[in-house]
C-alpha cells in the first residue's frame, strides 16, 4: 500500500494534477493551502477526474504559508514524502523581484527544514526549465540539459527564473546537509494541457489569449511546452524509483515557436480567429514598453530554446504527449469552461 504524501501549493494547477495521480496510485495525501476556503474548490476539481470517486477521502488539507512557520511539523508529521509544488508564477514580472524571490526560496527552505524533522525519506521539488536555460548556450551545444544552470547575474534574467533557480539551488544545499532526506528535482518547460476546473494560473492564460484573439500578431519566441498530465506523472515516478534520488529532470515534449501554438489552437478551436502572422521583434520591443506580461519576453526574441528530455525518457520511462496535443487540450479544456 502506498505511503502518505504532502503535496505544498494544492490548488495550483499543477497540483491539481499531482493530487490527482497520488490519489490515483493510491496515496494519502495532505494538500496544503494559504487559505481553507480553497479546499472545497480542490475538492470539486479532483471528484469527476478521479479514476475511484472514493479516493478523495484519501485528501485531507492543511493551512500553510511559504513566509510563515507556523503549522508546518503539525502538517508533517507522520508523512514520509514531500512534493514542493507551492511556487509564485506570475505572468508579468514584478517590479520588484524579491517579491517572487522571497517566498520561492525561504518557502524552499522551510518546507525542506520540515521534512527533515519530520523524518521524510525524499522530496520532490517542482522546479522549472527557467533554472535551466536562462544562461548563453554553450558552444556547439544544441539544447539546454539537466547540466545546465541559469545565469542569475545575466542582464536578461528575469525575477521569475532567479526565483526558480534560487529556490532550487537552496533545495539541493539544504538536501547536501540534511541526513537521511533524498531529493529529487522535476524542471518542467512551459506547462499546457487541461486544467482541472477554471483556476489555471498564467501558462494556460497565454492561451486564453491567443483564443481570444487579444493580439493581431505573435512574437517571434519559442520555448519548451510539456502537459500538465506528463508533469504530474514525473512526480510520481521520481518518488517511486529509488534511482531518481539526486537528480534532476527537464520535463519537455519538445520547443514550439508560437506561430506553431498559435496554429495548434486555431485547429482546435475552428469557429475561432486565431491570430497567426508573427510580429516584427521590433514591434514587441516598442509594445513592451507599454505592457509588462510584453516586456517578460522581449529577450527571448528570435532564439530558439532547444531542450533535452533524454534523461526524463531514460531515466523516468516517459513518453510524452506532445506539444501540438498538450496545445490542443488546454485549447479545447477552455472552450468546454466558456460553454
């Protein structure tokens, strides 16, 4: 029978998915929360997906904070696993960073501290691609891997990757020095695929946009994409393989420009007007100056983010949903929303 888990951050979407693959395998899970009111929200999003309706009795939640300290042994205790999904992702950068640096890395860090007291064999650390390939690529390199780490001090670094990148390198500082406490850590690319219900959070919100039609062009930028479904998954299985103890593991399908998401969401949604024609950088760069969730990307103009998913595939066994499919569920999961 297996154990039970905590899972930080439970109405994320992404922890969504988590729940609701730890259910399914059959854990006890402890989802916490900022605030109780969220639990029922949680709740209704897992109860129709669930493969036995009856596991949500399973489900128990806890009231945390990421800054404070309080309930964290309560929470804890009698757990043998932590998956850290509780995280900040906002869609425009804020102006002032600490605002994302501050909770991603002390939150890290306080929930490491708690699992270890608590006697936890291994966490889970929900990461991101952004702590990976915010550097220059390494001559004659064609993809950023699990080797990779981002550059915090680089002009184009934004407060979002140095809040992933910092918080994961605390992560693994913390796991060098702790005795008995095994890390494991998932790097997911930008995550698509369907939500749960209609809390989804800023990846999926780019495609409301493109649905929407907000934008007469795209931009010339193309980044790594990989399902909800596929990332939770990787949770469970870098749990439950002993080998997956020290590591670390990109979670990608594969890099689409966005003229490529954008034509994946026209085909999914016919009755729509999908902008498709892509923008001059230089217009990006003017329209930046004007709207922030613009600004986030204008380093990311013209370059093509190769990412390497051989030691999920090796490693883990994954064999990923891909990108035009991840693309096409978050596509059809809003249409269903807006019915």
């Amino acid at each position: 029978m297996p154990g039970k888990v905590v899972v930080t951050g439970a109405s994320g979407f992404i922890a969504k998915q988590v729940l609701l693959r730890f259910l399914d395998a059959g854990y006890e899970v402890t989802g916490t929360l900022r605030s109780p009111a969220r639990a029922e929200e949680v709740r209704a999003a897992l109860r129709p997906a669930l493969a036995v309706p009856g596991s949500l009795e399973r489900l128990r939640f806890a009231t945390l904070d990421l800054e404070r300290d309080d309930g964290w042994d309560d929470a804890f205790a009698g757990h043998e696993a932590l998956i850290h999904t509780a995280s900040p992702f906002p869609l425009a950068q804020p102006k002032d960073e600490a605002e994302l640096i501050r909770p991603a890395v002390e939150g890290t860090r306080r929930a490491m501290a708690a699992a270890a007291r608590a006697g936890m064999r291994r966490v889970v650390l929900t990461s991101s691609v952004a702590a990976v390939s915010g550097r220059e690529p390494a001559t004659g390199k064609l993809a950023f891997d699990e080797h990779d780490w981002t550059d915090t001090a680089h002009p184009a670094t934004t407060a979002y990757m140095k809040s992933k990148t910092l918080a994961e390198r605390a992560a693994w500082d913390f796991a060098a020095e702790a005795e008995g406490l095994e890390l494991a850590v998932i790097n997911p690319a930008f995550v698509l695929g369907p939500p749960l219900d209609g809390k989804y959070g800023s990846s999926i919100g780019v495609i409301r946009r493109v649905l929407r039609g907000r934008d007469p062009m795209v931009p010339r930028i193309s980044f790594g994409v990989v399902d909800v479904r596929d990332v939770a998954e990787m949770h469970l299985r870098a749990l439950e393989r002993p080998d997956a103890a020290g590591q670390r593991f990109i979670a990608c399908a594969g890099t689409m420009w966005f003229a490529e998401i954008a034509a994946a969401v026209a085909e999914a949604a016919p009755g729509r007007r999908v902008a498709r024609r892509v923008a001059p950088d230089i217009l990006i760069r003017a329209l930046g100056v004007f709207d922030p969730s613009i600004r986030a990307i204008v380093p990311s103009l013209g370059r093509f983010e190769g990412v390497s998913n051989d030691r999920a595939r090796d490693g883990l066994g994954m064999s990923f949903i891909p990108g035009p499919e991840a693309v096409k569920a978050s596509t059809r999961a809003l249409l269903a929303l807006e019915a």
